[in-house]
C-alpha cells in the first residue's frame, strides 16, 4: 500500500538554528512529492514539490528539500528557523497524472520555536 | 482571487443528526477535493469532482456520506445519521484541470459529533 511517514510527531528548535523535518515514502514507482504547511485556522499552503530532475528543491520561505531515492526520503530543510515557521507540516505524495489532486499525506510534524 | 472558502467554519452536533457542509472553490477551477483530517493525523482524500462529475470516491467515504457539485461550481458534503466518529476538520481544495495543477486548500469545517 502507498504510504507516507513522517516519524517525528514535535520538533522543538530555538530561533536561528537549522532545522531538518523527516519524510519517508513507500510506493510502488516514485511519486510526486510535496511538503505542506498549517498554521492554526489556515488552510494548507504548499512549500514546495518534486517530479524530476534536480533533487534538490526550492520552496518558499526559505525552505528546501531533497529527494533520496536510495533511501525513500525527502526531508525538508531550512538553515535558519524564524518564530513564525511554528506550525504544522505534512508530507505527501501522489502517483502524477490523473491521481494528482489525490494526496496522501504523513502524520504530520509540530514544529515549536523557542526564542 | 479569493481562495477557496468553506462554510461554516465549525459545527456541533448531536449523535444521528444530519450535517451539510458547503465549500465554494476558486472559481476558474473545475476540479475539487474533499479531505478529511482528524487530531493527530494527516489529511485523508475523500472524494473529487472535475466539473459536476465525482470521478472518484474513497473507501473511506461510507454510505452515510454524500457529496454533489450540481452546477460544477460549489460542492456540498452531507453526512447523515453522525458518528461520534465523524468528528473531524473537512478540507476542500480546488484546482485547474491542466497537469500538476497545484491544489489551493481552504481552511476547514471543524465538526464535534457529541
């Protein structure tokens, strides 16, 4: 079955440190990745994505990602957390094509930011 | 541009009442997405529309569960006879219909079945 893990439930950083946010995927061919964020009362708003090609990606906000097929992985990065990346992100992935707009997402990971 | 709004924003309700939720996509888009995500988890695909047609339906979407797009433009999502179950955020999200359209999500109804 196609499934996406995410194995941290809360990460605690302090303001300015890196930060790295796990991300496991299990499908039969490589899917289409993205990460999420969602902040308390907001709707969901996409970081970033990956199909093909480079990967390493850019997303929004300063964030990054990188795709390891050898590991089934696309952590998310960033170099330097601020207060307001307190939120909750989400991993997911679909198959492409006419399965795009059908997500499956993680579990989710808090991300709490300490002054 | 509006974004993709969801109404009400939060429901209570009794044990075997009947609830109806409203989402009024982007309007240039022509596919829609239910979701729904109880505490702890991830979303959870429910169902979606291209245009006034539902192309497809999850397991997880039982009997009790309906959803229409009658004029291909706002969705509704019924749920009869609630579940203490059904608790859950419903999140819709619209998008256009060329490849890898990015999906635009609204902010949610929050339902508590007591």
């Amino acid at each position: 079955a196609q499934s996406v893990t995410q194995p941290d439930i809360h990460i605690t950083v302090s303001e300015g440190a890196s930060l790295e946010l796990r991300c496991n995927y299990s499908y039969g061919a490589t899917p289409y990745l993205f990460w999420y964020v969602q902040s308390p009362g907001q709707g969901l708003q996409l970081l970033l994505k990956y199909f093909s090609g480079d990967t390493l990606v850019q997303g929004i906000k300063g964030f990054e990602a990188e795709f390891k097929r050898s590991q089934s992985s696309f952590n998310l990065r960033k170099p330097s957390v601020h207060w307001s990346d307190a939120a909750e992100y989400f991993c997911a992935a679909n198959a492409g094509g006419t399965s795009y707009g059908k997500l499956t997402f993680g579990q989710g990971t808090i991300l709490t930011v300490h002054p | 541009d509006t974004g993709v709004s969801q109404d009400p924003r939060h429901k209570i309700t009794k044990r075997g009442q009947n609830v109806t939720f409203r989402c009024d996509p982007i309007s240039e888009h022509n596919r829609l997405y239910w979701y729904r995500q109880t505490l702890g988890q991830g979303p959870e695909f429910l169902t979606y529309f291209q245009n006034e047609a539902q192309l497809e339906k999850s397991r997880l979407l039982s009997d009790r569960f309906s959803a229409e797009r009658p004029k291909g433009s706002f969705s509704t999502l019924e749920i009869q006879r609630t579940e203490q179950g059904d608790s859950a955020m419903y999140l819709c999200a619209s998008s256009g219909t060329a490849p890898n359209e990015k999906l635009f999500f609204g902010s949610g109804t929050q339902l508590s079945v007591l």
